[in-house]
C-alpha cells in the first residue's frame, strides 16, 4: 500500500504565475513571488494570482482549465 505524504499548507506553493514559455504562455505554481536580483524575472511573468488554501494543493492542468491565459494584445 502507498503512504501518501500529508502536507502543512504552508508547504504548497501559493501562486498560480502564467509566464512567458517558448511555444506561449506557460503555467507555473510558486511558492514566493521572488522576482530575483535585479528583477530579471518580471518580464516573463504575464499574470499571477495567490491561490487560496483550498486550491495550493491543485494540478497544473486543472489551475489552467480554472484560470485561462492571459490574452497577449501586443
């Protein structure tokens, strides 16, 4: 039988980011939104939101399916 690891919701990322990929947007799940020394990550960051408890603890595919890209008017 598989033992599955309990988690504190402290331990779970709390920000779903959408960032700049290769082939488009691309979805993330941080735990900080530590943008780095001299902020060279803000520019590929698109759009971000601090995800409820409830939801820290979601798959990728399902944060994407909840909360779509952000749409690139440039």
């Amino acid at each position: 039988m598989a033992r599955r690891r309990t988690t504190d919701a402290d331990d779970l990322p709390r920000y779903f980011v959408w960032v700049r990929g290769l082939e488009g947007p691309e979805p993330q799940k941080w735990t900080a939104m530590d943008f780095g020394v001299g902020d060279w990550k803000r520019p590929l960051v698109l759009a971000y939101l601090e995800l409820p408890e409830a939801e820290r603890a979601l798959s990728l595919s399902i944060l994407a399916r909840r909360y779509p890209p952000p749409v690139d008017l440039s």
